[in-house]
C-alpha cells in the first residue's frame, strides 16, 4: 500500500473526530458547558413556554371557556379565498356561491392596495432610504456597490418590495395548493397520503431544527435567539388565541355539518382526519391516538403549523448571504492581479470613493497614474498621519484633487452617490430621494484603516481556481436556501388541507402571525443589536473582545481553504 493512500486512509479515519472536536469547541467558544446550556435554554425559552401552555391547556376548566365558532373559520374561508369545489352549496348555506367570487376578488384587491400602500407611505411620505427588513442589506448583498461607493438605495428593488407582497403571493399560493387538496375520494391515494404525513408531522418537527442549524453555522452570532424568540412569540400568542377564541377545523365541518350543534363543545375529542389514511396504509394507530389526545381541539385559527413555516421561510428568506452581485461585477476580473497596494488603502482610508476594478488595474500595471493617486497624496502627509483610527476631515484634502476621489462626509453622502453613474442593472427609479440617512450610517458607511482586510480577504485572486467563481455564486446566492424553504412552505400547506386539518383561512391567518412576530423580532432585536453589533465588528470599528466576529461554520473550519463558505460576508 502506498504512502498516500495510507494517508488519505488515516485523514478518513481521522476527520470525523477531528469534526466532532472542532464543533465542541467552536460551540462553547470560550464558555463552559453550564453556559452552553443556559445560553441554549435562554435562546429557546419562548418555544418551551408554548408548548408548557399547550400540554396543560387541558387543565382550563371547562365552565369558564369561551364559546366554540363552529362557523367562522368555514365562511371566511369560502368568502376570502373562493368556493372552488362548492363547498357552500354542499352545506346548504343560504348565500349564493357567486357572492364568494366577488368577495375573494374584493379581498385580493385590498390586499394589493393595502401592503402597497404602505410600502409607498414609508419609502415615498416618510422618504426613508433604507430596507426596513434588512437595515445592512448594502454589505450583505451589494459589496460591490457599496465599497465602490456606487451604491443607491432603490425603494423598487426587488429585495425591498417583496416583502410588502408576501401576503397576496401567499393569497395566490394557498389557492394553487387548494386546487390539489381536494375533499373527494378519487383525489386520496396512498403516495399523496404518505407524502402529506411526512411533510404535516415529520418535516414540522425537523425543518424549524434544520434552520436554526442553517442560521447558527451561516448567520452572525445572536441570529439562531431571533429565530427562537420569533417562533416562540407567534406560537404563544397563537395558543392563547386558540383558547380564547375557539373555531372549528375542516374536518369538524366536513363530518358532522356546518350547522350542528350537537358536537360543537368542549368534550368533543380530537380527530386526526387525513391521517388516518395513514395509519391504515403502515398498520398502526399512532396519528389517531395521538390526536384524541390533543388538549386544544378547536384550534383552527391561526395554524401554528402554517406560522411554523412561514417563519422558517423568512428567515431562509432574509437572513441567507448573496454574493450574486459581488460575484457579476468580479467575474470579468477572474485570473488578475488583486494585490492592493499601500497608497490605494490609503486613499480609501482617507474616505475616497475607490472605484476597485480601476485598483486592480493600477496594482497589476504599477502605474502612477492610477485614479487615487492624488488622494493617496493627501492621505500621506504628517497633517493625517494621526487619524489611524479615524476618518481624515473633508478640509485635509487636497482642493485639486481627481472628482472620482472626492471626499465623502456622513452628511452628504447619499448625495456623493446620486452623482455616481448607476451600476446596478435594475430597473429603478432615478428620482427618489435619499436625503436621509441609513442606520448607524456613522458607524457602519464608513470603513476605518484596518477594515479593508476583510474585503481584500474575499476577493478573488490569480492563485485561486476559476471554479471558486461559481461555488461563490452557486451556494452565496442563496438560491438553494430559498429554494428549499419556498418549497417546503408550499408542500405544507398542501398536505395541511389535503389532510383536512386546515382551511385556506387558517393557514393565512398563521402567515400573518409569523410575519408579525418576525417584524418584532427584526426591528427590536436582530437589526439593531446582532446585525449592528456584527458589521461593527467585522468592519473593525470596534474590537472582537467576545470572538463574535465568526459564525460557527467560520470557527468550527478556522484556517482552512473553505472558511469563505461559512460567511455572510465571502
């Protein structure tokens, strides 16, 4: 046997101990095992305390409950949505279907008009110039812009409407999924049954785990606590709206009649409806046991299974790194030099809006004719040779300097930007006003000396392979993320209405739960203080004292060739 395959044999034998070290380590990161579990339960405590509320719901007495709605969850679903399959006219209700058509038309009116309202209040009334989901979207999606000091913020992106049109996405995605979850016989076979169990139970459980996996190895430190504090608030207010206001599941309406009265109380036991299929097709009785067994058997509005989703897909959503636009604008400049040399890092110390590729022009021809060659000049002289740590005022440059080397004050500097040509392919509109400024502009616009490591650190360079250009893009695009988390949303809606347990209603009333929650957690948590907190960090505008400036992912693979995958920042 050879001497490499012996090693390659050892390295085999080697690594997974050597993985299972590392992730202990990364993971207490300088606590002890007392703070590693303290630190756990405080991030999920929220998510205990639904389900302590949910397992002794129980124990509410009886006599002091609300009424049930047997009714309201049925007709707002067929009034909101559309009576597709007749489903009033099966339950003899007096209204004609066609009033259903024109009441869901009404309703998917409003929510275009509403959302979009907003949107226009906040970005074209209020005139605020940043991404209220993604305070710091300009470093973690548009490097390239943003250091090339060409980046403008757009209220049109993409990135920043979406979100306002979530809830009509999810109106239309709710009506495509219930076109395949028909109630008829000829509609259930045992693929789609099996297929729904594992998605409804199985994938319920497993995929909230996966994200936080996802978000403790790919996201800042802090953002696996949002995750958990967001799930646990939507849940929690969640159940006590189970409790206080209590409506009937399909399955109820479907069995005993929109109008009975007989069965609409509090001794009713649960029923696991679809499921039963299932538990006839592996032989056991696991579903229909445990759902006679369920504490809250009128807890149809708002599915926690809808919001468990839902908010696994935002954070996929809006919290995966993109490197699509840094990747576009570098794949011209793949095999060039990418050294930077000492004056050009002075020059954008000295807060002079560095255009890269004409760096990377400059540092692999050594010519002194380079764009910032004047500013480097001004940054040079004793007068700032004392502002290491700190930006050279407006008045220390030199008058005659190039105007692509400008100074930039915090002041003015979205309108520095409105003077750059546009970049960015998208179509946007030219003429908003970014008169105010972004968060922490001060602190987070403006890179001090030592910042400029991180970026240099991350471009691509003559010794790497051509490859790392589509690795970069293919798994920091975030595409196979959003992917997966779009399409476990859509199937879990699917088999929650093919199983019976959910009607359309439901489900977009947990979507508005998990979008609120997240909202919450968003503005008063993880932009302000993790995401903040972390762009200081990274950016060197304050010291890492707590090792925070790396994901788990980057401390479990330290000083090895694939760190980059791990950081939002590669």
């Amino acid at each position: 046997m050879s001497h490499n395959t012996l090693s390659k044999t050892g390295y085999v034998l080697v690594a997974p101990f050597w993985l299972i070290w590392r992730i202990i380590v990364s993971g207490l990161n300088r606590r002890n095992l007392f703070g590693l579990a303290f630190n756990f339960f405080t991030n999920f405590s929220p998510v205990m305390i639904w389900l302590f509320i949910f397992q002794h719901a129980s124990l509410i007495p009886k006599s002091i409950r609300p009424q049930i709605h047997s009714k309201v969850a049925f007709l707002m679903d067929q009034y909101l949505f559309g009576d597709w399959f007749g489903e009033l006219e099966k339950q003899a209700h007096p209204l004609h279907p066609q009033i259903a058509t024109l009441t869901s038309v009404v309703f998917g009116s409003f929510l275009i008009m509403i959302p979009l309202s907003i949107w226009y209040y906040i970005y074209y009334i209020r005139k605020i110039n940043y991404n209220i989901f993604n305070w710091y979207d300009y470093l973690f999606h548009y490097k390239f812009e943003y250091i090339n000091c060409t980046y403008k913020f757009r209220p049109t992106r993409l990135r920043v409407i979406i979100p306002f049109l979530l809830p009509l996405m999810a109106s239309i995605a709710l009506n495509i999924d219930y076109l395949f979850a028909s109630q008829d016989p000829a509609n259930f076979t045992k693929t789609k049954d099996i297929i729904a169990w594992l998605c409804y139970v199985v994938l319920h459980v497993t995929v909230p785990i996966l994200t936080a996996i996802y978000l403790y190895a790919f996201r800042p430190p802090g953002t696996l606590k949002c995750f958990g504090f967001a799930i646990g608030l939507q849940n929690i207010v969640a159940v006590f709206t189970h409790l206080l206001i209590p409506m009937a599941p399909p399955w109820f309406t479907h069995m005993y009649g929109l109008n009975d009265t007989e069965h609409v109380n509090y001794n009713q036991e649960g029923y696991a409806a679809g499921l039963t299929r299932v538990d006839s097709h592996l032989g056991t009785h696991l579903n229909t046991n445990g759902f006679h067994q369920s504490p809250i058997v009128f807890g149809s509005v708002p599915s926690i299974h809808s919001a468990v989703a839902f908010q696994c897909f935002l954070f996929l959503e809006f919290q995966s790194c993109s490197s699509y636009h840094f990747c576009k604008k570098w794949a011209s400049t793949l095999g060039q030099s990418t050294a930077i040399s000492d004056d050009c890092e002075e020059a954008l110390i000295s807060k002079k809006p560095i255009h890269l590729l004409n760096l990377i022009k400059s540092a692999s021809s050594s010519s002194d004719s380079n764009d910032c060659s004047t500013g480097a000049s001004s940054s040079s002289n004793p007068s700032s040779s004392d502002s290491s740590d700190t930006w050279v005022n407006s008045s220390d440059s030199d008058p005659s300097a190039d105007p692509s080397c400008e100074d930039l004050t915090f002041s003015n500097y979205p309108d520095q930007i409105d003077e750059v040509d546009e970049v960015d392919d998208d179509n946007e509109d030219d003429d908003y006003d970014t008169s105010l400024e972004m968060p922490f502009t001060k602190e987070l616009l403006s890179p001090v000396k030592h910042s400029y490591s991180w970026l240099q650190g991350h471009l691509y360079t003559a010794s790497e392979p051509s490859g790392w250009a589509i690795w970069k893009l293919l798994t920091h695009s975030a595409i196979i993320s959003r992917f997966i988390g779009a399409s476990f949303l859509m199937v879990q809606w699917w088999a929650t209405m093919y199983l019976d347990h959910h009607f359309r209603f439901d489900l977009f009333v947990g979507m508005l739960y998990a979008m609120v929650s997240y909202c919450i957690v968003d503005w008063l948590i993880l932009q302000p203080r993790v995401m903040f907190n972390w762009c200081q960090i990274r950016l060197k505008n304050v010291d890492d004292k707590n090792n925070e400036a790396k994901t788990m992912g980057m401390r479990v693979f330290e000083n090895q060739s694939f760190k980059w995958f791990f950081d939002p920042f590669a």
